[in-house]
C-alpha cells in the first residue's frame, strides 16, 4: 500500500507525530512531507492519505487550509485520516479539516487527536506542564490508530465513504476562544537588547509575516501574523513574546 503523510507543525509537535505514523507504517510505502516543503497536486498514486494539523485557536492551521484550497479536486476518491494535536481542547479541528479534504474528493474515514507541546498553551499558561509535553503512551495510541485506519482502508476498496467528526459540546465552551483570536491579535514584542538580528523568525515564519526596520530589526505585521508563535519559540536568544517587560521562562524547543 502507498501512503502519503502531509502536515503542518507550527513548532514541531505535529510533525512529530507524523514522523511516529510515518515509523508504525514503515511495512508500506510511505511518503511524508511537511506541507510547506512540498507541493503535491496529484494523488491518484497514493492508496491512502494521512493529514496532520496543530489546533490553532480551535481551528486547523490557516496554512494547511491554504494549502488545501489550491489544490485540485481528484479524480479518484482517497480514503483519509486527518489528526490534530492540542493543548487543551481541539473542538472541530477535525471536522473543519474533513469538510475541507472532502471538496476536494479526499475522504475522511477516521480521526484522531493527541495531547502535544502547544505553542499557545505554553506561553499564555507556562505553569500548566501539560503545555510542555506529549499526553502518556501517545506512541501505543498513535500505533493503534494507523492500524485502525489501514484496517479500515482495506474494507473500503469498493466504496469510500465520508465519515465527518462529529460535533462536540467542547466549541461551545470554547466559542470565547474561537471570537477572541477572530477580532484580537495578540501583539509579539521584541526586547532589542536580545536580538542578534539572525534573521531566523522572518525566514521561518510560514505566513512571511516579519519584515525588518531600518536598524535590522524584527517587525511584525500583524495583518499577516495568525499568532502561531513559532517566532517565539524558535528564537536563539528568546528576544520575541508576548510580555512587552518581561521575557518567557520557558519556551518549546525542537
């Protein structure tokens, strides 16, 4: 069987468990490319397809979303699983993404989702340690549901039909959530005294929403910016947050 694994990460954990799927699957022919490293158009070669997003702000990544709206329909119906992973609640992560894929005739038959290192979570909360790591045995789980999924695969050769995620009660609870990060953007300061001027937000920032000033330091747009906050964590010296007096104790580094 040819699989093909894509996904967003944000600071790393999405890929991780990419790469996890990527290893339990290892029997087949697997292909795994990070979404803003490879463009693929075409995926009549594939017999499956496996599509991973961060919950940002209760939604997919804009990236991926993106990068889904660009693509083609398909001429042939791929079976797909889609997963998230989340600091807290992921809501309708899933279910935003399968409506998405399958308007493009890539279907959804099963989801998942997993506790990771959440870059919003990390810097808003520092205190809570779930924001810092991977929910126990996510290694076993990850294994159970590839295996669940080419099961499935397997029963759907003839007929592939869609299995959206269902609604959850967690997006009422979570709706304050999903209107503030629509109308407020959290501003990123930069404390000068830090900053090397390396260059490594800008030329990482997936959405290229970090110009230079004239002194060659960092601006954010915040037109541009969706408040991923890889800047943050990817910074050598920590010169970037959300505090505009204090620097974060704690960052995710991957």
């Amino acid at each position: 069987m040819k699989i093909l694994i894509l996904y967003f990460t944000a600071v790393g954990a999405t890929g991780k468990v990419a790469k996890m799927m990527a290893n339990n699957l290892s029997k087949h022919e697997v292909e795994i490319y990070s979404v803003e490293r490879k463009v693929i158009k075409d995926f009549s070669t594939y017999d499956a397809l496996i599509v991973g997003t961060p919950t940002h702000h209760t939604e997919p990544a804009k990236f991926l979303m993106n990068y889904i709206d660009d693509l083609p329909i398909q001429q042939v119906k791929i079976p797909t699983f889609v997963f998230n992973t989340k600091g807290l609640a992921s809501c309708h992560t899933n279910r935003i993404l399968a409506k998405k894929l399958v308007s493009k005739n890539l279907i959804t038959i099963y989801e998942a989702d997993y506790i990771a290192p959440a870059s919003d979570g990390s810097l808003l909360l520092p205190k809570m340690k779930r924001f810092f790591k991977f929910e126990k045995g996510i290694e076993a789980k990850v294994l159970r549901d590839c295996t669940h999924f080419l099961e499935l695969v397997s029963l759907q050769k003839t007929e592939i039909s869609t299995k959206l995620p269902p609604i959850r009660l967690s997006t009422l609870v979570n709706f304050p959530n999903k209107l503030m990060s629509q109308f407020i953007k959290v501003s990123i300061h930069l404390h000068e005294e830090d900053c090397i001027k390396c260059n490594l937000c800008s030329n990482k920032c997936p959405y290229q929403a970090i110009d230079k000033d004239e002194e060659g330091f960092p601006v954010v747009i915040k037109s541009k910016c969706t408040n991923c906050y890889r800047c943050i964590h990817q910074c050598p010296t920590q010169a970037l947050g959300i505090r505009k007096n204090k620097k974060h104790s704690k960052v995710l580094k991957y």
